[in-house]
C-alpha cells in the first residue's frame, strides 16, 4: 500500500467513527518485542496502520548490510499478523510525512522510546494525536538479536 492510499483509506475509517492507530519502524528482523508493541498497539484503537522504513532507510538508519529482509518481505510477515490491519512502506527516516498523511489519533511506539523522544511526536499532536508508548518492556532490539546469532555462530554466509 502506499502512503496515498494509506492516507485514502484511513479518512475514510475515520469518517465511520473508526479510531486510527500508526506504529512504525524498520521491523529488520521481526521477534517477540514488535509482535507485543503492535499487539499493544492494535489495542489503543479500532484500526492499526503499521508504516515499514523503506529498504533505503533502513540502509541510512542502520548502516552497512542492513536491511536484512527487503521491504517486501518484512511487509508480507508483518501483514499476516493478526494485530496488523494495514502495512504501508514510506521513504522517510522518520514517520512525520506519514503521521500528516494518515493523520492517527494514536501514535504508537515501542518501549525504547518514551513520550519526550519519539521523533514525531510534534507532528503527532500537530495532527490532533496523542503518542502511547506500548509493547513489553523487555529490551527485545533487533541489534541484540544480530549479536546473539554472531556470537552463537560466527559470520558464516
């Protein structure tokens, strides 16, 4: 889905009464943390939006090697959560473009951010949202993950 579409389609819930929730991230390498923080918040309103960093972002973001799954297949695992309603892929390194855009009346992040750094959260209100820092409060990063299975079995290809 676009971010056009993305934006189409949630006037539209909003218009039948329906409360919109966006999460996003680079979901790398999906584990049991972004499964709790979008289960978490799926929960702070009718519909959940998930935006998805585009491969070049996550390259930007993250650095060399990354992502280590293209879009399209981050996108297809995370569709077939059932806490997941919508998947959208943006461009951007943060989600401001996509928070004007979709307009959500709750901005979800995860639990390594709180309210005073999530990078959106002027847009966030600006859009007449509120931000909700969800998930399991365990550090569950992505990073950790990588190090554990270098450290477990080495840099084999």
């Amino acid at each position: 889905m676009t971010v056009e579409e993305a934006a189409r389609l949630a006037e539209r819930l909003r218009s039948e009464g329906k409360r919109i929730v966006l999460a996003n991230g680079c979901f790398d390498l999906l584990h049991v943390g972004h499964v709790r923080y979008l289960r978490e918040a799926r929960r702070q309103g009718d519909v959940l939006f998930v935006g998805v960093n585009s491969d070049a972002a996550v390259a930007r973001l993250k650095g060399a090697g990354r992502p280590l799954m293209p879009a399209t297949e981050r996108v297809e695992i995370l569709a077939a959560l059932r806490d997941v309603d919508h998947v959208v892929v943006f461009d951007d390194d943060t989600a401001d473009g996509l928070v004007t855009m979709i307009r959500p009346d709750v901005h979800a992040k995860g639990t390594d951010y709180t309210t005073a750094s999530v990078p959106e959260a002027a847009t966030v209100r600006a859009v007449g949202g509120r931000v909700a820092i969800t998930g399991d409060p365990k550090d569950h990063a992505t990073r950790d993950v990588i190090r554990t299975i270098v450290e477990r079995f080495g840099t084999r290809r």
